[in-house]
C-alpha cells in the first residue's frame, strides 16, 4: 500500500544532481563490497521498488559528503526538496575483548597478515571473528540502525539505499573501512597484528602511534686476531651439489595455491611453469660450462639451407642402364615405323602429280 506521502514527492519536480555528489560505477565488485550490498536486502531487508529507486540515486550522483567516522556513516542526499537529505547509518562497535580474539586468531595465520598489508580484504577473515563470538559483516537489523530526514515512511527509504551504495564502492577501494565503523582504525589493527605475530598481543585500546618500539638488543665483540679470521676453527664439511632437473617444475607453487589476489584463467603453478622449466635449464648449464642450444630461429634457418643446398641423390646403376635401353628401343620404333611410311608417301606423291 501507497503512502500519500510518496504521490506527494512524485509529482514533485525532481532536482539535478549536485556537481560534487559522488556517482557510483558499480558497487559490491569486491566480495567484501558484496557481503556489505547484501547487507542491504538481507539485514535491512528493504523493499525492492526503494532499493532500486535508490541505486539510480546512486549512479545519478545524488549522494554527497559522506563522512565514516567510528561506528558512523553521515551523507547527504538531494532528493526533490530544496534542502538535501541528512542520512546516518549507526554499525555497533565490537568491543575490546572480540577484537583482542579476533586479532589473536588472525595471527594465527600467515596469509591474513599478507593480504591485510596488500590492502585486500583475507576471504575467510570472518572465520577470526566468528571464533570470537561475533561478525565483521552486520549480521542482525539491531546491528545496523539508519534514519533519514525524508518523510518517507519506509525503512530503509530510497536516500538510505543510495548511501548504502555508495559506501559500498567505498569499501570496494578500502576494506579498512570496515575495520573503522567497527570501532579500530587501519593502523591500529595492523600494529595490533604485528605484535601478536611476534608473540605479545598489544591492547588495542592505545592508538598505534603510542605503541612502544621494542628496544634493540646490543651484541659484544671481543678483541679477534686479523691473521686467524678467516681461518676455520673446524674442518669443514664435504660439500656435495646435484644438477639433475627436477622430476616436476612449479611444485612449491602448486603447494602454496593461488593467493586471493589471483585473477587468472589458469593458476600461478602453470603459468609460470615453462619459464621456471627454461630458467632451470639455463642454471643446469651454466653450473656445469654446457654450451647453450642456439635459438629457435637459428636452427630454423640451418635446416632450411641444409635442405636447399643439399645435391640431388645419384641414381644407381641399374636404374640409369634400363633407361638407356628404353630409349634405344624407343627409337628403334621411331625409325621402323618410318621406313614402313616411306613408300606410302611415294605412292601419294605420284597420284597427286597425275592428277595435276
């Protein structure tokens, strides 16, 4: 059912959009910018007219200076009144000891910390939070709390939705904003991280640039005599190299998998097996002094001057004997059958003389 409210702003004219409003391409082309899009018909579970009609605010530009701060999302948006729109989305903060957790099980693993630095968003991050008894996403309506000046009665109106798509592209170029509407910054969580990966987890409530540097340890030299340094204390082991090419290439790539960032049609080991194959090859060689094959081009062209230079095969004996014979009788043949001719051409002259 129709509220009056929304004729109202039908026959309304619609005004252009702000020059400094933002225009969204396409949100959501990151999977942690689709978990939070899905957030949106999921958690919010907003009519599928506004939703729509707030994805053309979107793209149309309408939305502008949107702010995140902690745990706040502030926009306006320009809709058919004079006065823009105030627009705010509240995400409930994690508390200290869900993200002293969540930072512990992230430590645990290697990967998290790579992608995080790489500025990518770890697939299976929500797997950290979920062992600390909570989400990064907003899983509940409760978790999520928006409001609009609009005197439109649904919730989430069409001015809500087109900020919700916005801040989607956002977090599809920083997933860190996650991380701030969820109560820790950037550099916070990274700090945070690096410290339990070296085995003391820092509390999170201290902003990063207050975090202590770890004090450097000095080492002692002792007086060493110059003639005796580079002398062995100990006879040193037999060393022992082995050239052989290995049974099969790329095989610490297929260990390690295709990293989130991978984008490829087929994965990192066999794309990059044929040049570790000839990049072997080339240090099999030089570790023993074998001279190098020449080019592809180079034997190409040898094989074709090999070929056009090559003398015509001698034809044996035998052969060249019976073609010999076959042209003596040939001509043989020749000279009988001309013979035989001879007297028929005479009898043909003199027939044609005494005609005349």
């Amino acid at each position: 059912m129709k509220h009056w409210r929304d004729f109202g702003e039908y026959r309304a004219t619609r005004r252009p959009a702000p020059e400094h409003g933002i225009k969204v391409k396409q949100a959501g082309t990151t999977w942690w910018g689709q978990r939070w899009i899905e957030a949106l018909q999921h958690v919010l579970q907003g009519d599928a007219r506004r939703l729509e009609r707030g994805r053309s605010y979107a793209r149309a530009g309408r939305v502008h200076d949107l702010e995140v701060a902690a745990g706040k999302v502030s926009a306006q948006v320009t809709g058919t009144r004079p006065e823009p729109y105030q627009v705010t989305m509240e995400l409930s903060q994690l508390s200290a000891e869900v993200w002293q957790r969540a930072i512990a099980a992230m430590a645990a693993q290697a990967q998290f910390s790579a992608e995080l630095l790489a500025g990518e968003m770890p697939r299976a991050i929500d797997e950290a939070f979920h062992a600390a008894g909570s989400s990064l996403f907003p899983a509940q309506r409760a978790e999520l709390v928006t409001s609009c000046s609009c005197p439109d009665w649904g919730d989430p109106c069409k001015h809500v939705a087109a900020a919700h798509y916005v801040l989607g592209e956002a977090f599809d170029r920083d997933p860190f904003l996650l991380f701030e509407l969820r109560g820790r910054s950037r550099a916070q969580v990274l700090a945070a991280l690096r410290q339990a990966r070296s085995g003391a987890l820092a509390a999170l409530d201290e902003p990063a640039e207050a975090l202590e540097a770890s004090e450097v340890a000095s080492v002692q030299l002792n007086p060493a005599d110059l003639a005796e340094y580079e002398r062995p204390r100990a006879p040193l082991p037999a060393l022992s190299f082995s050239f052989d090419l290995p049974a099969s290439h790329a095989a610490l790539l297929r260990q390690l998998g295709a990293p989130g960032s991978w984008a490829g049609a087929s994965s990192p080991a066999q794309a990059f097996a044929p040049s570790l194959q000839r990049a072997a090859e080339a240090a099999r060689r030089l570790a023993l002094q074998e001279p190098a094959p020449p080019p592809l081009e180079t034997r190409e062209l040898e094989s074709q001057e090999l070929e056009t230079h090559a003398p015509a095969p001698e034809q044996p004996a035998p052969r060249r004997k019976q073609q010999k014979q076959a042209g003596a009788k040939t001509r043989a043949v020749k000279k009988q059958s001309s013979a035989r001719s001879e007297p028929q051409r005479s009898a043909r002259k003199k027939k044609r003389s005494s005609r005349a």
